[in-house]
C-alpha cells in the first residue's frame, strides 16, 4: 500500500513540478511584458498629460455634450458631496443624472434638501428596458453656467447596471460618463477624457487611471497631494493596483486590447451602447444580449462585460471603432481596508470575471476578433480566471509533498525543484511589482519653466515609494496568497449560485486625509 | 554547471536587476530635483526683468529686448519666459513680441521642423501655440498635414497649437487647407478658422461658391453661421439647394443663426420638401429664431412629418418661439409618440399655459375648454403637472384634475395619481376620488387600501396607501398599522404608518410607542416618534421623551426635539430646572437646548453650566461656542477655569465668538497647550480682533510648544499682519493651523482682491502654507513686486519643507 502512495506521490511530483514552474515562468513574465509595455505607454501619455491644452474645449463651439450618471444605491454618507463636486467639475457643457437605485437610507431626502428637487416629467427614452422607475427630479438650485442640468431618477433596484441603463435613457447627450458615487474625480478628468473623444472620432469608449485616496490629501472634493495609505492592507492594495491596473491595463491598451474600463469613471459613445444593447441585466431584453449571452441574465462586473461585448458588438458589424485607456488617474476610489471588505470585494470581482468570460468564451481564438481572441481573452482566461486554482494548487502541492516527505521518508521534491520554484514565483513576483511601482513613481520633467516634474503618481516624498517598494517585496508573502484564496471563495460562491454585490461599507472622504486611520 | 549553480545565478541576477533599477531610480529624481533647484536660483534676477518687460509700452520694449540680449544665462531667462507663458491662458503681446525678437520663436518652428525626438517637437508645437504668431503657421499646418510620417500626437498637438494663435494673418493659409482637408481634419480647421472672427467670411463663401461636392463646403457654411456672417446670406441660401445634404443641413442652421428675415422664405420652401430628413430636422430647428404666422403654419406642417426628429424640432421650435405657438403645440399632445407628447406638455408648462388654466378654473370661465385642455395634458402622460394640480389649495383645481384624469389619463397614471390625494381636506374631492378609484363606500374603500397594501411591493406605494388608511381611523387599521411600524423594512413606511397611526392612539399609548420608535435604526423614523410626543400636555410629553432620548443622537432628531420645546418652552424651561444638573437628562437639555431660539433660553444655561458632569459643562460651552448671543458671562469665565481640559477647549472658542479678550488673554497662560492652541486657533477666525486681543496672538506667538506658535502665527497671518515664518517654526504645523482656523474662499478672495497690501500679503503667504494655487498666482501676478517676491519666497520655503519630509 505505502508503495502505491510513494509511486503515486512520485508520479505527481515529476508531472506536476515541471508545469507549475512553467506557469509560474509564464505569468511573472506576461506581467512584466506588460509592464514594459505600460513604460513605453506612461512615458508618452506622461508627456501628452503635461502639453494637453485642456482650457482649449472651453473654447470650441464643437466641444460635445456629456451626461454624468451617477448609479446610488444608499449612499446618504457621500451622495452629496459627490455630486457637489461633479457639478463643479470643469468641463463647458454637460448634465448630471443621478439614479438612486431603490435606495432605502436617506439618499433621496438629501438630495432633495441639497438640491431643492422638484418633482417633473422629463422626456424619457425607455430605448434599454429597466426596473420601475418611480419619479425623476430636477435641480432648482443655482447652477454653474457649464451644467446644463441636474436630474435625479428614483427607481426600484435593479442594481448598479440596471441604474446605469436608466440613467442613459434619461441622459440627452451623445456621450455619457458612468461615475460611482463615492468617487473622486480630477479636475481635469473629464476635458482628459474628452479630448480623447474628440480627437479620434473612432473612439466609442475611453477610461482612465482609478488610483487609491486612501491617505492622499483631500480639499475641496479634490485629491491635492498623494500620499501613502496609513494601513497595510491599503498599500498592499496600492502595490496591486499598480500591476494589475495603472501598468496591467495601460500595456493591454497599448496592443488595443484594453478589457475593462472601470466603472468608477469611463466615457462611452451612448448610441453604440444602446446598439450594444446597454449594460447587461436581468431586465434587459436585446436581442444582441440573447444572442451573445442569452437572456434574462444579469453580471455583478458590468464594467468588464460592457467592454467585452462592445469590441464583439464593433468586430462583428466590421466598424473600424476603438476603445482607448488613459493611464493617469482620473478618478479616485476608496478601498477597503478591513480584510472582511476586501475579501467581498475580490469575491464578487472573481465572480464577475468569470460571468464576462463564460459568456463571451465565443471571442477565443477567433480570428476577426484580433488580439483580443488571441492575447487578451485567453490570458484572462489562464492567469485571471484559472490563475487562483493554478497558483493555489501549486503552493498547496509543494506544501504537501514536503510534508509526506517527512511522514513517509522518501524524497519526492527535487531540491534545485524546490529553489527554482520560489525564485519563479517569489523572486520574479517581487521583481516584476518592484518595475510596476517604479513605473508608477518614474518622473519626468519638460521644459525650462518651475516646476514641471511630471508623473504618473507623482508622489511629493520620495520615502513614500520607498516604502512602497519594500510594500512590493512583501505583497508575494501572504497577501498575494490571500487574495488568491478569496478568488477561490468567490468561485465557490458562483457555483453555489450567489449573485448578490456584497457591497462595502464606506468611511466616506473627509477632507485633509482620506480614510486612512491608525 | 550545476542546477543550483544556475538558480543562484539567476536569483543574483534578479536581485541585481531590482536593486539597480531602484538605484536608477534615486539617482533620476535626486537630478530631477538638483538641475530645477539650480535652475530656481539662477532665475530669481530675470523675474523681475521680465516683469519690467511686462509692464513696459510696446514702443519701449526696444533699448530692453537689446539689453536682455545680451544676457549670459539665457536658459534662465527662457525659464522665466516659459513661466509666464505657462502662467497665463491669454497671450500678452508683449510676451509673443519678446519671443518673436529673441529669436526663441525661429527656434521652436525651427525644433518643430528638424528635431529627432517626437517630444521636443511636440514641446515645440504647444510653445509655439503659446507664444506663436502667424510665422508658425505653415510649419504647424504641415506638421498636422503630414499623416503618414509624423507622429500622432505631436499632429494632435500642433493642431491645438492652431487653434489657440488665432493670428489674422494665417487666414488665407487655413482656408487653403481646408480646401484639400481630409474629412477628419475639416471639421478641426472649421473650429480653428471660427476663432478668427469675421476675417474668414470672404475666402469663405468663395469657397462655398465653389461648384463640385466637396465635403468641406459643409465645414465652410457652419463655420459661416458661427461667426454671424450677415454678408454670407446668399452664398448659405443657395446653400439649402446644394446637392450635398451636409452643406444643405449646416447652410439651414447657419441661416437660422443669422436670423435674417430674409432666410425665411427659402427655409420654409425647403421644411416641407427637402428629401433628407436630417435636413428637415435641421430646418425646424433653425425656424425657431424666427417668428411669424407663416413660420408657425409651417412648423405645424412639420409636426405631421413622418420622421421622428423632425416633429421633435418642430415642438421644440414652437416652444422657443413662445406664447403664439400655444395652438399648435397643444396640438402637438396628441401625436402618437409618447416623447412627443410630453415634450410638448414640457413646453407648454414652460410657457405658462397650466397656470393659464387654473385662473381660469378658479374664474369658472371657459370651463368646457379648459377642461378639454387639461384632459389633453392628462393624456399626454403629465404626470407631476398633474400631481401639482391635484394639490392645488383650490378644491375646484383639485376636483377639475380629477375629472380631466379621469377623461385623459391611461388607467395606470390616473391610479398613481389619485393615490396621492387621499388626504385631501375636501370631502367633495375625496369623494371623487374614491369614486374613481372604483370604491363603492368607505368599508370597501378601506379594504380595498388594506389589500393593496399586502400586494405593493414597492415602499413608495405603501406609503402612499398608509397615508389613505389615516383617512379610517378604527380598531382596524390601527392594528395594521402597529404591525407595519414593527416589521416593515423600508423606514419610509415605517415613518408614514407613525404618522397614520398618531390619532388613533390615547396619551399614554403614543408615549409607549413613541419610546420604542426611538430605538429605531433610521433617522426618518426616529424624527416621525418624536412627533409622537406633541399635542399632549407638555409636563407629560417631556419627561418619557427626555429619557428615551439619546445624547449622541443625529442632530436632525434633536433638532425635532428642540421644535417641541420651542413650541411649549415654559413647560421645557420648568423641566429643566428641576431635573438634577448633573444627571444624563441635564445634558439632553443641553443638546436640545442648541436647537431651541427661545428668548428666555440663556436663563436656564448658567445652572447646566455649574454641573458636577463635565460632559454637561462641555455641552454648554459647545452651544456658546455656536450660539455666542446667548452666553452668560460669568459662567463662561467659570468654564474657562474648568478642570477638564476639554471644557476649557470648548470655553475658549465660546469666548472668542463672545469677544471676551480678557478671558483668552488669561488663557493665553493656560497649562495646558492644547488649551493653548485652541484660544489661538479661535482668535485666528474671529473677523476682526482688537489690539488687546492681537497682543495675546503675539504673545501666543512666542509660546514654548510648537503647535501653540504655529496657530498664533496663522493667527496674525489671517488677521491680516504679515509676519515672516519664525525661525524654527515647522510650516506644516502652520499649515494644518492654516486648515483648522481660515475659511479657504474668504482667504484665496482676499489674497486675491484686498485693497490693503498688508492684508492681501498676509492671506497669501497663509496660502503659501498650503501651497494653495491661488498663492502661485499672487507670487506670479500681484501688482507689488515685494508681495511676490515674499509669496514666491514663502511657497519656496514650504515646498522645500515638503520635500524634506
């Protein structure tokens, strides 16, 4: 019998040691390639960024209207200070549309006393079918010469995607921006995005850059300064964010395969949505949907699945459109900074992930779909999808064997094995998050004038990224591990059936530093 | 080689890698910042020349371009110039006559033409769009022309630059490139040339003339109506019979912006008969800047178009034209799309035509029509216009929506509309409605509402039927409603059944559930038990509600609190000096107390004041802090010698909002530093401090503990006097003083606009602390060369201050 286990046990060592080195080699090395890509990519949109003449659309009578949607779903701590800052955001026409999503805390009341709502009829376009919508509002406050208008719809909740449909069959521009409540948005955000927009007309959909406020300095509504977050679980995040996004995303934009686009903050082109067939719920009853992912389904990561399916949508009718990513931040989002929050977070992300998968698994490996069926869609499907079991099982094998090593004394693991495993997955992990975070911190600088050190994070004390870095080398010893292990859970959360959002609870942003305790 | 030789190796190797790229790293932002620091120092005498400069008549740059010529460090003074450049989004001529006699501009087209690297070309183009004239113009337009071999951005860029030099002399140029401009680059050089005004009419509408389907010619027409180009009327009326549908569409919007009457013919003719419908669209849309019976009839027209956009811009073009449009557009309720309609109901509720009716019906004149109108309003879906009227104070408004909902509405609206007036004060409108909802007779009414209320899913309907059911007061419905107050999940409806529920209940049984409701979770519901408690005998209403109160309780439900005893404050006031001062009721008062603007409401505060709780004591000194009016003098100067260090805070704010200096002159030497700081900080935002008081900042200024002096500095700063930095004083402490104390609008305004130099220098280096923005631009732009030079100096120091942490 002990003979069995040892020849089986042996078996597993010699098939398995060589493929998890192998992924592990494959993965470190996709990322890094990002990152490099992302280098050449920051270098050029670093500089874009610093000679942009954004005052520029003030001036154009060409400068296209924009609809800011604002999903809200009892968002009575934030609501108002959220949309006070966007109707200060600086950009010459646009309106705000915010949909409170079968909200059952004070958001409507405080809407109303800050806004001075009043109840109206507007003329609504039900082009995407959603929940009930039980009234819509509009602002009698003063407003800034550049908002064309504030409107609230009340409806019943169909969450985030279903609020993001009504807020586009209210919306009267061309172009709409879909915003969560409790962000905060640059100042030049939405000129950012919008010059994108109007400088390439094929453009349907541009996102930018979401960075963490936790620990930045914060005025006004406004983040001036950024600063590291006060808890490690934050800064681990920060380490993550600039792999997975600030560098992972700008280098898949680069080979024009960008897959996801935030949801905190992204223009798209409203008509092509509604051909699209609008954010994917259970209300919506396109026949595009049902025909791409059958009907009556909805997704807790609609900002990953609209993408998808708007470059399905553009290859199968042959537009020669493009969706575009800017990697400097735009916008800025809390994260959670308690390990019950994050783990929620991360399920539900894993959940959405593998929903925009399934149901676009007609995508791979077609030829008319480009890098995305060739590069983007598979390496999701293999580092982002398949990833957490991989790696898991990888750490988990090695673990047991070098424990059945100790219970039946025979050696199974192959030392040299063993050393090159870590070094494929710590070592290079540490490498490649130490090349993301200096390509975040990397500065430049332009022209003579005061002053002019540009960067992606520009970071005002340089022990910050020195803390940061030693943040990427300890990020690959247990946090990585954990994450891996909440994407586990989400999975068996997905196969159980759970569809809920699992939303966290907020601090809200106070003003001088954002939520950051301890 | 071994296996673990090459693992080794390779571990090495990465090693390497990483810590050389962090070195790298180091090495790169310790250059960054030594060549901008070395260069800050070099720049500081060119300041001011270039500020002479500035100021200088154009006829007199001469004798000084000659002698800045023959400056050495002329990276330096580049520096300055692009400082300026980059400081401003107009463009001084003085700047763009240096830059151009220096040479820098040959320099930049120059760069923009010949240099390797994409950046410095695309720097080139943005400078140039900066500080460029004319002269640029051939060198930008090839370098946005030339598609195939330059970069995309740069392309991008030196269009931008375009747009932003606007130089006359570049017109004829622009136009020669529209002519042979691919489409994506037409519509770009229409919003370039629209910038240069009236100057481009004329090559303009020669090119429009010009015959051939060019798809510029569209861009030339719109660019044409843009800039109100009366002399370009012929050219866009022959316009609307181009074969082009494109130059068609912009000739008819461009015509519609001159607004010349003349257009009007040939605008009608082609409304009914051009084949595009985009066209026709336009077309309507243009006809609303005119006005006219013949415009009005053929808008009309347009409203029986078969194209959707074209019967959307018609309503919309009758709307703009105004109240002589009221015919057609209440024509317009009955098309057969229902955004049609209810944008035609939006115009018309914009003109005023609703309140037209209701004079009318509160008249009794014209009823048959009114009633006709309102009908059709119901119809067009209208349903807040309908909800405002069923509120109307007149029961005959009231009655008269009810009978046009009844004739107009589709069956759904008229329900959710005759729901909210179940309440209504008129028996006859009741009536009517109930009769409309398809009850036979109260009994069935209510059990028709009781029903309706198990099957309404949505909160906002069970409000709505909560508020019905208060219409049948029995055994009943309280009973119903008591269970909706308990289980159900929305606090709307669990607010709105208290509500219900409030007269239906003796004394003693409000004041039970007024005491569980508290507890409550939701706010909403908390505010609705305290309106429990009122229109009962106040010596019985307070003492239950005082004790079921919570001290840390949202201010809204304090506030709530506050009304009632605002409302029978005798009662409140005797409550209150009987209770114990120093029991956990005491410091209820004291919350509740903040809310109340009784006139006999300080009397009751010295006895809190003296309390044996400090948590009592600090209350009180909170409400002085915000409500000076009512603080009594002696008992403030109690608290101000208080043992607890947090009444003592509390104290020294009351005191400052109070103007009692002598109090904050003896806390001055308080000690306890946080005491300390806070009769500062408080000082500091008080609006104007007399001589006595600015003594104490003074004196505070030189106080032993840091954060002590850095909010007695901020202090002076914000009262205006503009004191250095003290040696030894860390600028962020100052800075947070800055944040605590000022209120930043007022600050960045004075900065800004303060007649007196000594104010405006004050408030700025306060800004300077901050490394506010508008202290750069006080630094860059103030009129006093010395408040520059001192903000300049103060952002400096604190920009450094910041790097060195």
């Amino acid at each position: 019998m002990k003979t069995t286990v040892v020849e089986v046990l042996i078996l597993l060592a010699i098939v398995a040691q060589p493929v998890f080195l192998f992924y592990f080699l494959l993965y470190n090395s996709y990322t890094l390639w990002l990152v490099a890509l992302s280098a050449l990519r920051v270098r050029r949109r670093v500089a874009g960024h610093f000679i942009e003449d954004l005052d520029l659309i003030d001036l154009g009578d060409l400068t296209k209207p924009l609809t800011m949607i604002v999903p809200a779903f009892n968002e009575e701590v934030t609501i108002v200070e959220s949309v006070s800052g966007l109707i200060q955001c600086d950009y010459p026409r646009h309106e705000i549309v915010i949909v409170s999503d079968g909200s059952t805390d004070g958001t409507l009341e405080r809407l109303a006393r800050a806004f001075a709502l009043r109840r109206t009829d507007i003329p609504y376009r039900g082009a995407i079918a959603t929940a009930r919508i039980r009234g819509m509002y509009v602002a009698t406050v003063q407003l800034p010469p550049g908002v064309m208008q504030v409107l609230v719809i009340d409806k019943e909740n169909g969450g985030k995607a279903d609020a993001l449909n009504a807020g586009i069959n209210a919306s009267t521009a061309p172009y709409f921006v879909s915003l969560d409540a409790d962000s905060i948005l640059d100042e030049r955000a939405l000129k950012e995005l919008m010059r994108v927009v109007q400088e390439d007309p094929r453009v349907v959909a541009v996102g930018g850059q979401v960075a963490i406020a936790n620990g930045c300095t914060i005025r006004n509504s406004r983040v001036v300064e950024i600063g590291l977050p006060a808890r490690s679980l934050a800064r681990f995040q920060m380490v993550e964010y600039l792999r997975s996004f600030t560098t992972g995303r700008t280098g898949l934009d680069h080979m024009d395969a960008i897959l996801v686009l935030s949801g905190v903050f992204a223009v798209f082109e409203k008509d092509t949505v509604i051909r699209a067939g609008g954010y994917l719920t259970p209300f919506v009853r396109h026949r595009l949907t049902e025909e791409y992912v059958g009907g009556g389904v909805g997704t807790v990561c609609e900002d990953m699945e609209i993408v998808v399916r708007l470059h399905r949508y553009l290859r199968d009718k042959l537009h020669q459109r493009r969706i575009a990513f800017l990697p400097h931040p735009v916008a800025w989002t809390e994260v959670p900074e308690t390990l019950e929050s994050l783990r929620k977070q991360r399920g539900r992300w894993y959940r959405g992930l593998r929903e925009s998968l399934r149901y676009h698994r007609g995508m791979l490996w077609r030829r008319k779909y480009g890098r995305i069926g060739w590069f983007a869609l598979p390496a999701f499907w293999i580092f982002e999808y398949l990833g957490p079991i991989v790696e898991l099982s990888g750490y988990g094998l090695v673990l047991f064997l070098v424990v059945m090593e100790q219970v039946l004394k025979v050696r199974f693991i192959n030392s040299d094995f063993l050393w090159a495993f870590l070094l494929a997955s710590l070592g290079y992990g540490v490498l490649v998050n130490m090349c993301a975070v200096l390509v975040g911190a990397w500065r430049f600088r332009f022209g003579l004038a005061d002053r002019l050190q540009r960067g992606l994070l520009p970071f005002s004390r340089r022990r910050d990224v020195l803390v940061l870095l030693l943040y990427a080398v300890l990020e690959n010893f247990g946090y990585r591990q954990l994450t891996l292990y909440w994407r586990l859970r989400g999975l068996w959360d997905a196969w159980r059936g759970k569809t809920g959002w699992e939303k966290f609870a907020r601090v809200g942003f106070r003003e001088g530093v954002a939520p950051a305790h301890g | 080689m071994s296996s673990l030789a090459i693992i080794t190796i390779v571990a090495s190797v990465l090693l390497g890698v990483g810590v050389l790229a962090v070195l790298v790293w180091v090495g790169h932002t310790s250059y960054l910042n030594f060549i901008e620091r070395r260069l800050a120092r070099r720049k500081g005498i060119y300041r001011e020349l270039v500020a002479e400069l500035a100021a200088r008549e154009h006829a007199l740059l001469e004798p000084e371009l000659h002698r800045v010529a023959t400056l050495l460090d002329f990276e330096a003074l580049e520096a300055v110039l692009e400082e300026q450049a980059r400081g401003t989004t107009d463009r001084p001529s003085w700047l763009l006559e240096v830059y151009d006699r220096l040479g820098l501009l040959d320099k930049y087209i120059d760069r923009l033409r010949t240099a390797r690297r994409w950046r410095e070309r695309a720097f080139a183009a943005e400078l140039l769009g900066r500080v460029g004239n004319a002269k640029a113009v051939p060198a930008l337009l090839a370098t946005v022309q030339a598609t195939r071999t330059e970069d995309g951005d740069v392309r991008e860029i030196a269009l931008r630059a375009l747009a932003r030099i606007a130089d006359p002399r570049a017109v004829d140029e622009l136009v020669a490139s529209l002519r042979t401009a691919d489409p994506w680059l037409a519509p770009r050089l229409a919003d370039i040339l629209a910038r240069h005004g009236v100057l481009v009419v004329d090559p303009l509408v020669t090119f429009l003339n010009e015959p051939g389907r060019h798809p510029a010619r569209a861009w030339a027409a719109n660019v044409l109506g843009e800039v109100g180009a009366t002399q370009a009327f012929p050219a866009l009326a022959r316009g609307l019979a181009d074969p082009d549908d494109e130059v068609r569409a912009k000739s008819a919007t461009a015509l519609g912006r001159l607004g010349d009457r003349r257009a009007l013919a040939p605008l009608l003719e082609h409304l009914l008969a051009d084949p595009a419908p985009f066209v026709r669209a336009r077309i309507a849309g243009a006809l609303g800047r005119f006005d006219g019976p013949e415009v009005i009839d053929h808008l009309v027209r347009g409203l029986g178009d078969p194209a959707w956009w074209v019967r959307m811009r018609s309503v919309e073009a009758l709307e703009q034209i105004g109240a002589r449009a009221e015919g057609p557009l209440l024509s317009a309720l009955e098309d057969a799309d229902p955004e049609i309609r209810i944008r035609a109901a939006a115009g018309l509720e914009r003109l005023g035509v609703p309140d037209v009716l209701v004079t009318l019906i509160e008249r009794g004149d014209r009823l048959p029509e009114v009633m006709e109108t309102l009908a059709k309003f119901a119809g067009a879906g209208a349903g807040e216009l309908m909800s405002e009227l069923l509120a109307h104070p007149s029961g005959s408004v009231r009655a008269a929506a009810v009978a046009a909902i009844r004739r107009g509405a589709p069956p759904d609206l008229a329900m959710r509309l005759l729901a909210t007036v179940r309440d209504d004060p008129d028996a006859a409108v009741r009536a009517a409605t109930l009769e409309a909802l398809g009850a036979e007779g109260a009994g069935s009414a209510e059990a028709s509402l009781v029903a309706g209320l198990r099957g309404a899913r949505d909160s906002g309907e069970r409000v709505r039927v909560i508020t019905g059911l208060g219409e049948f007061p029995d055994e009943h419905t309280r009973g119903t409603l008591m269970q909706i107050i308990h289980a159900d999940p929305s606090p709307e409806v669990r607010s709105a059944a208290l509500a219900a529920v409030r007269g239906m209940l003796e004394a003693e049984d409000r004041i039970d559930l007024g005491r569980s409701a508290l507890d409550d979770p939701s706010l909403l519901v908390r505010r609705a038990a305290v309106g429990l408690f009122a229109g009962m005998a106040p010596e019985r209403a307070f003492p239950p509600l005082l004790r079921a109160l919570r001290a840390d309780d949202d201010p809204a439900v304090l506030a709530s609190v506050a009304e009632l005893a605002e409302a029978a404050f005798p009662a409140f006031a005797d409550l209150a000096l009987r209770i114990s001062p120093d029991g956990p009721e005491a410091l209820l008062v004291a919350q509740v107390a903040r809310y109340v603007h009784h006139p006999d409401l300080p009397r009751l505060l010295p006895a809190l004041a003296r309390s044996g709780s400090a948590e009592v004591r600090e209350a009180v000194a909170a409400l002085w802090r915000h409500r000076p009016g009512v603080v009594d003098g002696r008992a403030l100067e109690e608290l101000t010698l208080d043992p607890v260090v947090a009444v003592r805070r509390e104290a020294a704010g009351a005191a400052a909002g109070a103007g009692a200096w002598p109090l904050l002159a003896r806390m001055a030497e308080d000690p306890d530093a946080e005491v300390r700081r806070e009769a500062a900080l408080a000082m500091a935002g008080a609006p104007r401090l007399p001589g006595a008081a600015l003594a104490t900042l003074a004196h505070l200024a030189d106080d032993q503990e840091m954060a002590v002096r850095a909010a007695a500095y901020v202090g002076r700063l914000l009262q205006g006097t503009p004191v250095p930095l003290p040696p030894g004083l860390d600028p962020a402490a100052a800075a947070g003083a800055v944040r605590t104390a000022a209120e930043l609008p007022v600050l960045r305004e004075t900065a800004r606009t303060a007649a007196g130099e000594d104010r405006r220098l004050a408030a700025a280096l306060a800004l300077a602390l901050l490394g506010d923005d508008v202290a750069r631009d006080v630094a860059r732009s103030d009129p006093i060369p010395s408040i520059r030079h001192r903000v300049s100096g103060a952002l400096e120091l604190s920009a450094s201050a910041q790097e060195g942490e």
